[in-house]
C-alpha cells in the first residue's frame, strides 16, 4: 500500500516505533528511520535528528509530510524524541540493534525470555542478574552496564534540553560538545552556549536562560551582555569599544539599569575576559581574544621585519633592466625605487589606488625571485581575488583559507606556528579585505625565514570582519611602505580611476557628458525616481552599452540599508525586475529566494568552506529535502533552508549589496 501525506502543509505529529535504522551521522544526529506509526498501515520513512536511535524505540515527531521525488513520501521531523521500548518485541529489536554495547541479536533474544519486559530495570537495578544468562560474565556485564548507563545520560539531555525550547538538532549539536555534563553545564550557565557551540547566539542562549528562571537582571545575564556587545560591535566592524559607548550599548541591548553592567563590565575584566585599554587617550574595551590577536600580530610583524632574507644579495641595478627587457616595458622611476626596495626587505607594503602601477611592480619583483630560485607563495582573501591574482601572474594563488588548510572538525587551520607553509616569500593581495582574526591565523603560520609582502589599496573599504589591518599596518610606521601615486596613461583614460584618486584628493568628481565615458553623474528628483533609473541602467543602458549581463555581471552599491534607495528596498526592486520569484521559490527571515539569485555568505562556515563575504548564485531550490544549492566559484554548497538566515546574506538580491560600516577608530593597534 502506498503511504499517502496528509493534504494539510501544516506541523503534524506522528508517532510510533522504529522498525529500522537506514541511516544515521553519529557527529550531526541526522537519521532516517522506518516506523511503524499509528494510523498507518504500512513503515513510513522518517527525516529528523537524534544524538542517539535504534530500532524498537518509540519515537514521538513533529514536522511535515513531503513526497520526494527519489524516495517518495516521507515524514520530516524538526522534532524528534525517542523513549525506551516497553513491549518484549520492541525491547528485544532495540537490543538487537547494537545501541547496548556487549549485546548483539544472540544476547537481546536471551535477555528478553529471560527477563521479559523488565529487562531494562534488571541492568539498571540488579545487574549482577545478568551473570544468570549462558555467556555473559563479569566483563561483558560491566560493558552492557555502562553502556545502558549512557543511553540514559542520552535521553535525559534531550529531553532537558527539548523542555528547554532546544530544536533537536541544536540539541545534538551541544550533546555533542558538552557530553554527559550538558545538563549541569547550561543550568549552570546557559549563556556558554553562545560561546562554545557554532550557530546559537546571545539571543537564543538568553530564551533557554529565561526557560530556566534566570532572572534579566542576574549578574550571570549581564556578564554574558557585555561580550554580547561586543560581538555586536564587531559584526560592525570594531574590535573594542569606547567605554562611554559599550555601557549605554549594554543597557539598550539587555534592558538593565547601568550599575549592573558597569558591575559585570568590573566582573569581566577580573576575570581576563575582556580587556581594558587606551586608544587615543580614551578608555576603551575590548574582547580578549581580539586584543590578544592584535598584540600577537604586532609582535610578529616586528619579528618577521628583524629576520634575515631568505635569498642572497641581489645586484638591483643589474635586475631592474633585465626584468624590463622580459616585460617589454620601462619601469618609472617609483618603480624602479619600489623594486630596489623589496629586494632587500623581509616585510613591504605594497599600497595605491587604481591604476598606479601595483600589478606590474609586482610582476617585476616576482620574475626577479623566481629566477634566484625562491619559493614563492600567492594569496587572496576571496575566491575571486584568487583568481585574478593568479591570472595577473602567471602563478598559481589560493585564498588564505586554503592556504591555511581549515580544520572543520574544530573550526581553526591545520597551517600554524607549528606547521608553517612552505615558502620562502608569501605575497598577499587585496590585503585591506583581510580582517584581524585571518590576518592573526595567516601571520602565525609564515614560517620565520620568509619574506612578506603586502598589496593592497587602503582607501578601498575595510574588511568584513573586525579590524583594517592593512591601514594600521601602515599607520604604525614599523613596516617599509611603497606609495604608489602616478597613474599611468592608459589607466589615465578611464574616467573612474581618475575620480577615484580626486576623491580620495578631496576634490570632487568630474563628469563630461561622453556617451564613451566609463563613468556618469544621473541626478534623481527623489527616491522614487532615483529606483526608476537605477532599474533602468542596470536592465537596459548598462548591457546595451557593455554587453554585461545584468545579474551576472552588474552590482550596485548603495551606503545604506533602509530607505527607498538602501540595500533591502532596492534588492527586492531589482529582483523583480531581473529575476522575478516564480512558483519554486523559498521564503525565509523577511526574503525570497529564487533559482538565479546572488547570495552573500555572512558567516564563516568551515564544514561547507564558505567564507564571510563570498558572493554565491542560486542554482536549485528542493523543496521537499528542504535544501537550496548554491553555486561558489563553480562549487555547489547545499544549504538546509533553517540555515539561511545567518549563512546567506538576508538581503540575497540579483545584484545589491550593502554594507553599512560607522568609522572605526579603535581596529587595530
């Protein structure tokens, strides 16, 4: 008989035993069951997650009916709750299923007709009993012992956490993480939980603590406030706070009066989980973990800066004219002098606008090297950047989580002061994307002998993350800087590189009214108008003049988020003018999603090696699994649809992206 779904999309319940286990991921609690369910006459498949399951438990679900196309109808479970077996059969299926350890079929069928339904009281209440069963001595007895004992621990954590508002595979996320002391661990301190487990915030860490009683005003609530703001701050790209700013912030956010955070904030610093610190004569705080990273990054910097080369001596006058005669050009005389420096320098900033020359003085000092035989390493924080680099060189370049070889299993890089990389010179481009927990991983794994160098345009906006490495590197004054400044002539006929640098000039922009111009001034009466033409130059002028596709090829910036020309109205404005949401489509946390979209990752996301900041296309949409692909780079990343809202950006539109950034003074140090 063919199971039939309920027609009703909404949340049903189901329950019933499970015949059989198909699969189940110890690390992640993803299973698919065969129930037998109530109301059903034949085994019904069910989706869900659960730290531990075997065959003969009775299992209680939540979730929804979808037919898939593969696999036909089946029963997607976002709760899942399994209890020991009453029934002989069942106690003997569950047994017989390998849960128990020391127990196999031979031993379930034994146990069974001998102890009958009380089996499980036997092994918990009186198991020297076991010893009475043919085969089973003191040491098997202990096995099935413990391991019983561990099902219990099992259950009874997922069962506190459920009480507890925990979805269930969140819950096996921090069974997984805690062990059998989750329990004492979050009463104790539900707020570890933002800290030590990947996905589960302040806010959710904080509903878990109201559902056990703690107060809004405990000195526990506050203390994890404190860091809570400052990870606020950070997403906005600070790593500390004005003292007069984190206090006020910290109010807002936790609804408490300012003595009890200026109480924790005391607390805090006690305890060495925040740090106090003077930027510009203003008190500041700062998290430790930021703090002790850019103070590791200054000392290596330094240490890198005070080493010896790692080629020997190099006749500059000789090079120069040989590495020009190869190229076919004749280097100025900045970079003839830019050369002659990196040639003799363990650590260079290589930094200037648009057009100035940047790729070519480090083409020049690249074919030098590498016919002295140094091993030379490419790097780039994004995929994109990556490619560019390499297609600029002629080398072979990665992104600098590649090149640090990401550890999923503990959310780090396997490359570090113990493993360092293998190269005698490590050259980074687009270094002013590159924030300070990367730019920290990235310099501990520079091994001591190598050179570094540094390119990068510091008047391009900061990074994503906390930190701009690349300008207060330059700032310090510690490390020898290239300046480049003369834009070239060719560079010199696009008119968006030479407003660029009257910008940053203080000057303002020229326009002439050249249809051949790569850059135009449109003046808009209002918002309203200003979305008209926008639309229009993205949809018509712009691939009619270049032959760029309009979502492909085509982004928009905009310095804002709200109002009728920031990222959310203008996303949902070009989608439906260039990919508008047909029937499959997914909506999730205030945005739809369609197949064509382009999508921001927000987050990193090891296990999927995804970073903050890299730009995706939607390629399909299931929804019966449930599961969006994404496309990166040309990598396909399956994303859960309950994962969109921190790993895609919440405004995923055709081509917009915004990110709001107040003015940071407090970075790096």
């Amino acid at each position: 008989m063919q199971i039939t779904p309920p027609p009703s999309p909404e949340r049903e319940n189901l329950a019933g035993l499970v015949e059989r286990v198909t699969f189940h991921n110890e690390d992640s609690g993803f299973c698919v069951l065969r129930v037998k369910a109530r109301g059903q006459r034949d085994l019904i498949t069910v989706i869900g997650h659960a730290a531990a399951i075997g065959a003969g438990e009775f299992v209680q679900a939540s979730g929804r009916w979808v037919n898939d196309r593969t696999h036909g109808v089946q029963f997607r479970a976002d709760f899942l709750r399994a209890a020991p077996p009453t029934t002989a059969e069942g106690i003997e299926k569950y047994l017989a299923s390998g849960m128990i350890k020391g127990i196999g079929p031979i031993y379930a069928k034994k146990l069974v007709k001998a102890f009958r339904e009380v089996v499980f009281d036997v092994i918990e209440q009186t198991p020297e009993r076991l010893k009475e069963i043919d085969g089973i001595g003191p040491k098997r007895a202990d096995s099935i012992v413990a391991a019983w004992a561990d099902q219990k621990a099992i259950r009874e954590i997922m069962i506190f956490l459920h009480a507890h508002g925990v979805g269930t595979s969140r819950a096996v996320r921090i069974f997984k993480t805690y062990g059998a002391d989750a329990i004492w661990l979050i009463s104790e301190n539900p707020y570890r939980l933002a800290r030590d487990i990947r996905g589960i915030g302040f806010k959710s860490a904080d509903q878990i603590a109201a559902k056990l009683g703690i107060e809004k005003t405990a000195m526990i609530r506050a203390r994890a406030g404190i860091g809570y703001a400052l990870t606020e701050a950070m997403d906005e790209g600070h790593c500390g706070l004005p003292l007069n700013q984190l206090v006020p912030m910290a109010v807002k956010l936790l609804e408490v009066s300012a003595g009890i955070i200026e109480t924790a904030l005391d607390l805090e610093l006690q305890d060495g989980e925040v740090v106090a610190d003077t930027v510009d004569g203003e008190s500041c705080i700062f998290l430790a973990g930021l703090h002790r990273a850019e103070r590791a990054m200054a000392a290596r910097i330094i240490a890198l800066c005070s080493g010896v080369l790692p080629w020997p001596r190099i006749n500059a006058a000789k090079a120069i004219p040989w590495v020009g005669t190869r190229a076919g050009i004749t280097l100025p005389a900045s970079q003839r002098e830019a050369v002659q420096l990196a040639l003799k320098t363990k650590v260079l900033v290589i930094t200037g606008g648009p057009g100035v020359g940047k790729t070519t003085l480090m083409n020049s000092i690249l074919k030098i090297l590498s016919v002295k035989g140094v091993r030379i390493a490419l790097a780039a924080p994004t995929g994109r950047a990556a490619k560019r680099l390499s297609g600029s060189t002629g080398l072979e370049a990665k992104t600098i989580h590649r090149f640090l070889e990401v550890d999923p299993m503990h959310g780090g890089f396997r490359r570090n002061e113990e493993h360092a990389l293998d190269c005698d010179l490590l050259v980074v481009d687009e270094t002013s994307m590159i924030d300070v927990p990367l730019m920290h991983a990235l310099l501990k794994a520079v091994p001591d002998h190598a050179a570094l160098i540094l390119v990068g345009d510091v008047d391009q906006l900061p990074s994503v993350g906390p930190g701009q490495v690349l300008a207060d590197i330059i700032a310090s004054s510690a490390v020898p800087v290239v300046r480049l400044t003369e834009v070239f002539r060719q560079a010199a006929e696009s008119r968006i590189i030479v407003n660029a640098h009257r910008i940053n000039q203080g000057l303002m922009p020229e326009w002439v009214q050249d249809p051949a111009s790569d850059f135009h001034f449109i003046e808009c009466t209002d918002a309203e108008d200003g979305v008209g033409k926008i639309l229009q130059i993205v949809r018509e002028r712009i691939p009619a003049r270049y032959g760029l596709d309009p979502i492909r090829d085509i982004q928009v910036l905009c310095p804002m988020n709200r109002g009728g020309l920031g990222a959310c109205a203008l996303n949902i404005d070009l989608q439906q003018a260039l990919n508008p949401p047909g029937e499959l489509r997914v909506e999730r946390f205030g945005s739809t999603y369609s197949i064509g979209d382009k999508v921001m990752q927000v987050e990193n996301d090891y296990d999927k090696e995804v970073y903050n900041g890299d730009l995706g296309v939607v390629r399909s949409i299931d929804p019966e699994a449930s599961e969006m692909a994404i496309e990166f780079d040309g990598r396909p990343v399956t994303y859960g649809f309950g994962a969109l809202d921190k790993s895609c950006s919440p405004t995923p539109r055709p081509s917009t992206r915004a990110r709001v950034r107040s003015t940071r003074p407090l970075s790096s140090r």
